[in-house]
C-alpha cells in the first residue's frame, strides 16, 4: 500500500530536521500534533480520575523528549510514531513510579492497554514486568513488539499499521495475535 501524501512529507520533513533544516520542524509538528494527542489520550484512557497528566501535559513532555535532544535517526513517520508512544509509555511509567513512592503504602497504579486485557489495579513491578516484555518482544520479533507499541500506545488501527509497514491488514493481525500470545507467556513466567 501506498503511503498518502502527508504520510510521506512526514518521513520527508524528519530527514529534512535530521540533516539539520531547523524549519522543517516548523512545518513537521503541526502535521503529527493531532496523532500525537490521539496517542495522549490512548495513553491516559483507564487512569485513575484524579491522575495528574492531561492529555497536553503528556504531549508536551514527549515533545520534550523527542526534540531537546540532538537530531535523532528516526528513519521514517513508523519508527517517529514508535518511539514517540514509547517515551509517553515510559513517561507515564517514570511518572507512576514517582508516585507510587511519595505515598505510603502506594504502588497501586491504573493502567491501560484495554486490548491486551492488562486494566485495573496494577503495581510498580506489574508496569515494569509489561516494559520488559515488550523489549525483550522487540528484541525476538521487532515488527511484532512495533505492531504492539502502534496500536495499543500510538493508537493506530490494524490498517494504519499495514499502511505503515507496507503489509496486509491480515499479516499485521497475525503478527498481532502472535504477540499478544508471546506478551502473555512471558507475563506468566
């Protein structure tokens, strides 16, 4: 599949920032500040009601993350996306952590994905056991851990995904269920 015009002026505009055109930022972050809100608000869906980030301030500390540091090697808008629901993923992990231990007796923490069945109360060391799983994933089966991080964290749908990766919408299901298969043994063991 084809990516769309915009999708490849993305990829266009973060080798142009990599090169070291300042403006192609200028242009780039009006183009993928809406995915990243949806990303946000994927993010913080199932918090706890009085959670302390809102959809902006979790934007805003990716933004942070993603941009204060030196041109990174984002290859293409896939691996920007990838990374940018990784760090809100560690954003919000870092955040829980905190927290959790600033109270006594906390370490209770609401957590989503809903789609890989993981909501409800869940310590410090279920959220780090999810962060693990999901690297050592990515270190056995990049496409699988990326096609997870994508659709749970970036909240992309199937199709996106096979637009993305230039697969079927029928690979990026099986590759889905093969991973949330191999997420499941794993947080067993």
């Amino acid at each position: 599949m084809e990516p769309s015009e915009t999708e490849s002026q993305i990829t266009h505009l973060l080798q142009e920032w990599k090169k070291g055109d300042d403006d192609a930022l200028d242009v780039l972050l009006p183009m993928v500040f809406h995915q990243l809100q949806a990303m946000a608000r994927k993010h913080l869906r199932g918090e706890r009601a009085d959670h302390t980030f809102s959809t902006m301030d979790l934007v805003n500390e990716a933004y942070c993350k993603l941009f204060s540091r030196q041109k990174s090697d984002w290859n293409d808008r896939v691996h920007f996306f990838a990374v940018a629901g990784k760090a809100m993923r560690n954003i919000l992990i870092t955040h829980a952590v905190r927290r959790g231990t600033q109270k006594r007796g906390a370490g209770q923490i609401q957590w989503v994905p809903v789609d890989l069945q993981i909501v409800g109360e869940k310590s410090e060391e279920d959220l780090r056991g999810l962060d693990e799983a999901l690297d050592a994933l990515a270190k056995k089966n990049r496409e699988a851990a990326l096609i997870v991080e994508l659709h749970f964290f970036c909240g992309c749908t199937l199709e996106e995904i096979g637009r993305m990766l230039e697969v079927s919408q029928a690979t990026v299901k099986r590759r889905m269920k093969l991973a949330k298969a191999w997420l499941g043994r794993y947080l067993e063991n």
